[in-house]
C-alpha cells in the first residue's frame, strides 16, 4: 500500500507545495520513503510502502527513454514479464514496477494487456508531453480526481483533499451510498472529486484531456 498525491498542468511549479501537503497526509501508506518531483506538466508526491526491490534502488520514479513511473500496488509477474521481454539487463533493482517504462516503450499500452496485479499508475512521457492516470482491471488500488481552474488534482485517498480543499459533503449521492452499501463509479461523497472506475486511463496533454477504457468486465 503506497501512497500518490499530484497535479496536472501547465505550472506544476505554483502547486508543488500543495502537493507536497497532499502527499504528507497520506505518509501512513508508505513509510519507507517519501519524495515529491516536478515534471513540466505535473507534480507527483510518493509513499511507497517496499515490497519487492527493498534497497533505495527500488525506489520512484522509474525511468526509461523519458517515460517515468509511479505506482501504487504490484505487478505479481514482474520476473515472467522481464525474462520474456529479455529485461534482465535494463532491470536490476528487483522491484516490480521497473519493467513498466520499458514495456510501454516497447508496446506502447498494449502493455497493459500483460499486467497481472493491482494498481494505479501514474505513467509520464515527457517525449510527448503526456501524463496518464490508468487504474488496474477492478479497480482494487483507488485513485480519486479533482478538477480546478488551475488543472487537475489526484490523490489516493480522499483524506487529502478533505485537509486541503474547502470540501462540501454531497448529501445525496451520501444517502444512495447508504441505500445501496457502495458508491457506484464515479460518484464520492465528496462534491467535485470523483472516483476512476477500474480500466480506465485519462490521458493529459496540450491538446486537452481524453478518457481511455483499456478494460471492459464481462458477465
């Protein structure tokens, strides 16, 4: 259980501190190390909680060819992926989420296809200018949205935006919580935060911000 907090937009650097505040709240997640860093286009703080890779070699952001990485979760065959994809030598540090810039670069997001695990990611290539949010095919390791003027605000739980943000209950989606025992996707308790529903990447660029399903559950 790691922990994510981070903006998207065109001047990362004036919400770097808010950022970090964000991130700080969430310091229960990860307790192995925390870090914050700009991008140009985002702003991205990090707990991680180790797991596989426990040396500061596994430690965010990975980077590879200009894509960098973060995540919150685990890839259970990371090794199967390395070995197949003949990785080995790209990716020494043991942690699973190394293999991640380098599959994209190879796959592009077909890669995605591959992952056998839970996560949510946080992918930037700054060759093109982008920064993605892709949650895992159920949705098991949550990431929460808000849009602003400036641009847009992500974190892993909702206790960030609560003691950061004037934050409004929204009584009625509240009582449906309470009538059907969950909130249905996208919906929060929140006003103006919602929820990526599972199999989902957002993708934010100049030209705008696109929703992707990479993901579709069948009955």
């Amino acid at each position: 259980m790691c922990g994510l907090a981070g903006f998207v937009g065109s001047d990362p650097e004036s919400q770097h501190a808010l950022v970090m505040r964000m991130a700080e709240v969430l310091r229960h997640r990860g307790p192995d190390f925390q870090m914050a860093r700009q991008h140009p286009m985002a702003s991205v703080g990090f707990n991680r909680l180790a797991i596989n890779g426990l040396s500061p070699a596994g430690n965010p952001p990975f980077e590879h060819d200009g894509v960098f990485v973060y995540c919150n979760g685990e890839i259970y065959n990371h090794v199967e992926l390395k070995k197949k994809f003949q990785l080995e030598d790209s990716c020494r540090s043991g942690c699973d989420i190394e293999v991640i810039p380098h599959l994209y670069r190879k796959l592009g997001w077909r890669f995605l296809e591959l992952l056998n695990g839970m996560f949510t990611l946080v992918l930037i290539d700054e060759r093109h200018q982008s920064v993605h949010l892709v949650t895992d095919r159920l949705g098991k390791k949550p990431i929460y949205l808000k849009r602003t003027s400036e641009g847009l605000f992500f974190a892993s739980e909702l206790k960030s935006f609560l003691l950061n943000f004037d934050c409004t209950i929204d009584r009625k989606h509240l009582n449906d919580g309470f009538f059907l025992g969950f909130q249905p996707y996208p919906l929060t308790n929140v006003e103006g935060i919602e929820k990526l529903a599972p199999g989902m990447r957002i993708e934010i660029s100049p030209t705008g911000v696109s929703r992707h399903s990479w993901y579709v559950l069948r009955p």
